[in-house]
C-alpha cells in the first residue's frame, strides 16, 4: 500500500544582505550619478537639485546627503548640502531641495555618486564643509575660514556670523535702521565696528580669510558677495584684499556700484563721512584667478579702520566661491541592488524496508531525502542564511538525519549522506529542521548561484 504523502512546507527563510562594491553603504536607499564634464581637481563642483523631482518619494533627510567618488567607496573630502539654497536664491528649508557643492578631486571626464535617504542619518563633521556662503557655520563662528584682527582698542569689533540669536531682519545702529540680512540663505558674515564704536586713535585691522587650492586649468573666478554699511568714508575706513599677503589690484575685482569707490589698493564708502548710514546694498565683487593656477591661496578680506569714535563701517560678505564647474550632468535615481533568493524543495525515496534500495516506495519506514535548492539571481550576495521547514507528523522526526549544504543545484538521488550543516543549523532529530546555507553568492537570471540542502527522514 502506498500511503498518499502531504508535504507540510513551512519554509521560514532569515537571510541579511551583503553589500558589495557596486554601492557605497546599503544603508542608503538612493543614489544618482553626477557625471561632470571637463573637470579639473580642485574646481568647485556646484548643482542645484530637486530631489523630489527626481523620483524621490517620502521626505528626504538633508542629513543623508553623501558625494562619493566613482570608485564607490570614498567620500570627497569637500562637500556640503545647503538646503536654503536653490538657483543662487534663499529657499525653503526642508522642501527637499537645495544646493549641493564639491570640490572635485579628478580631472576629465568623471563620475561622483550622489548618495541621500528619506531615513535620518547622522550629518557629516564640520571638516567636511566649505561654508563659502556661510549656512554651515558654528554658530557665530564662520566654519573653514580664519577670523583675526590687529592693534585692537578696548571696544570689540565685530567679526562674527549673523543673524545672531534674537536679531531681526533689522538692527539700530546709532538711529539709523540698518538691514541684517544675508546675500542669499539665512547667514553671513560681518567685520568691523557695528555694534560698538571704534576704540579711537588706533590703525585697527578686522580681516577674514579663507585658504583653498586653485585648480591648475578652468581656474575661472574667485566670487563674493559684500555690502558695505558705513557713517565713515574711503579715506578713513577701508577694505583691502590680498592674496597671500599680497594686495591685488581692486580695480579687477569688478565691483560696480555707486555708493562704493575703488581704487587699485582699497575700496569702501564714496561718499563723505557723515552721520547718515550709506548702504551699498548687496554687490558683487569677481577676480581672475589665472595667477594663481595651480597654487594654494590664502584670500583675505581686511577691514582697515583709521578710527575715530564716532563713524562706524563693517562689511557684510556672503557666498564666496571660487572656480565653479557648472557642467554637472545627474542620472536617474538608482536604488540599491539586492539578493533574490528563490526556492524550490522536492523529495525522493532512498529506500524501504521491502525493497530495500531497489525501486523503493513511499511506504511505512521508507527514507524519504528532501532537498531544498537555493538561487540567487540578484546582484548582491545573501548572507547569514538559514531555511527553517517543519517536518509534518507523517515522519518519524527523531529519525531525521544526514543535514548537508552542497553547492550547486540538488540532485536527490545523486547526492551521498553527510552531515555539514552549519552552526546555525539543526542536528539530528530535531524538528523544526533548520539548515545553515550561510552566503548564496549573487548570480545572475541566467546564472543564478545555487545551494542545496538536504536532509534525511522515515515515514512513520
Ligand atoms: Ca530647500
Ligand atoms: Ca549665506
Ligand atoms: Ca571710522
């Protein structure tokens, strides 16, 4: 008689996915390429983008944003996200989208990868930011750039990031209303006597400065923004800029605004000292890097004070920049490859006690094998593995034995008992089976790596 067999599968599988080379952090669930042409180590790289235009859906965590350099693995070393900057206008934060700035480390034709997430992640360290425009600040210190003054009196002068806590799109100075905000974004930096009067009779210096390398071809520009606010004229305070300690010529910064007289060593105020506030407004000032190709430069702004008490100036600076490559080419949104497993089990009979091995039948006290084959077509390896199957009450569970994993795909009749089964698995006896496959390599749809498992156990 042969008994009719119902195979119980209750196949459990508890696998985790490797990463491999072919994406950065599978921790990340997103990623675009950013091709840019005609590149040059040190250029800064500069696009905006619309993640949610992308394809992004859900909430993006501004704090996920990573640049990775084309080997997939590396992070650039200069990198920043401004989120309330979009097109070189001030924009919402938070509305998933925003600025993104490198500074490229290849030349040519190169590829960065884009990495972000809707999941929080912890932000990059301050060491990685540029802070040209200031929005990555330490508060009121102005992160990667270098504040100091010289032959300071006793009243402090400014040299700090602004808005400050508690200050309004205004502040008073000496009656007059006077604008305090930025350039673009929320933040800024401000040198000189604004919230104080200058100490009297001193050659007071307030400068900031920044170091970066200058790319040895498509050296472009150096860029800032400024706004002169000043009771005080030209030949009493002062804005020079040097270039590793050298004054430039100020005539080729390109600086074109009425309230603001240049000459080849200084600009500042054109008109007369006076108790009424002059406000350039916002203007734009740009040099010709050529020069300087190849280098490291240290750029200064100073604000030079031949101080008096009574006639303030202080500068405003914002969105410095230098050697941009616009030329920026984003792909489509990628998601991260994974391991697909697919199973199969099958059984065969070994042998009964009638027929012993000799065209064996599922009756009472035959040796059923089941096999279990693995296969995984997708592009990551599977790891840590374990298939749990429960033996139904058809079979003698304390019979189970023979647990092995072979590579390759299963062949029941072919194979020869062993035990292999993995730490994680199961021994004999024991019912729920669990077999230990460990890690399925990733295969391919016409290659798939395989594993089987098998196993050995009577009818009851
Ligand atoms: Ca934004
Ligand atoms: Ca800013
Ligand atoms: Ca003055």
């Amino acid at each position: 008689m042969v008994k009719r067999i119902k195979i119980v599968l209750l196949l459990l599988v508890l696998f985790s996915i490797s990463a491999d080379a072919t994406w950065w952090n599978t921790d990340w669930h997103y990623r675009m390429k950013i091709t840019v042409n005609n590149a040059t180590v040190h250029q800064t790289a500069k696009l905006n983008v619309d993640f949610a235009a992308e394809g992004l859906n859900g909430n993006l965590d501004e704090n996920s944003i990573r640049l990775v350099k084309e080997d997939d693995s590396t992070l650039v070393a200069k990198q920043e996200f401004t989120d309330n900057i979009y097109n070189n206008a001030t924009d919402d934060l938070d509305n998933g989208k925003g600025e993104i700035k490198f500074i490229l480390e290849d030349s040519g034709t190169v590829n960065y990868y884009l990495y972000y997430d809707v999941e929080t992640k912890a932000a990059l360290s301050d060491s990685y930011v540029i802070n040209g425009n200031f929005e990555h600040s330490n508060g009121s210190v102005p992160t990667d750039w270098t504040t100091g003054d010289v032959d300071i009196g006793d009243n402090a002068p400014n040299n700090e990031v602004h808005p400050l806590e508690g200050e309004g799109d205004t502040v008073t100075v000496k009656d007059s209303t006077v604008a305090n905000t930025s350039h673009t974004g929320e933040a800024f930096h401000l040198h000189g006597y604004r919230d104080n009067d200058e100490s009297g009779a001193k050659q007071e210096q307030i400068y900031i400065e920044k170091e970066f390398s200058v790319p040895a071809s498509g050296v472009g520009t150096v860029d800032y923004w400024l706004r002169v606010q000043s009771f005080d004229d030209f030949n009493y305070d002062y804005f020079v800029v040097t270039i590793n300690g050298e004054i430039i010529d100020h005539t080729k910064l390109s600086i074109s605004n009425s309230a603001i007289e240049v000459t080849s060593e200084k600009y500042g105020r054109s008109e007369t000292y006076s108790d009424t506030l002059v406000d350039s407004d916002w203007t734009k000032a740009s040099l010709d890097l050529t020069d300087y190709a190849g280098t490291n430069i240290t750029f200064r702004i100073t604000h030079h004070l031949g101080t008096d008490d009574s006639y303030r100036s202080w500068e405003l600076i914002d969105d410095l920049e230098w050697s941009v490559n616009t030329e920026l080419v984003l792909g489509e949104q990628e998601e991260p490859p994974t391991a697909i497993l697919s199973i199969s089990k099958s059984s065969c009979v070994l042998s009964d006690l009638i027929n012993g091995e000799t065209q064996p039948k599922r009756i009472p006290g035959a040796t059923i094998r089941y096999v279990v084959e693995l296969n995984n077509t997708g592009e990551l390896a599977a790891d840590d593995v374990v298939l749990t199957d429960t033996i139904s009450s058809e079979f003698d569970d304390t019979s189970i034995q023979n647990l092995q994993i072979v590579d390759g795909a299963c062949d029941c009749l072919g194979a020869s008992s062993a035990s292999n089964n993995g730490a994680n698995g199961t021994g004999n006896g024991v019912n729920p089976v669990k077999l230990d496959f460990d890690t399925i390599l990733a295969g391919t749809t016409t290659s798939p790596t395989q594993k089987c498992g098998y196993l050995e156990v009577k009818l009851q």
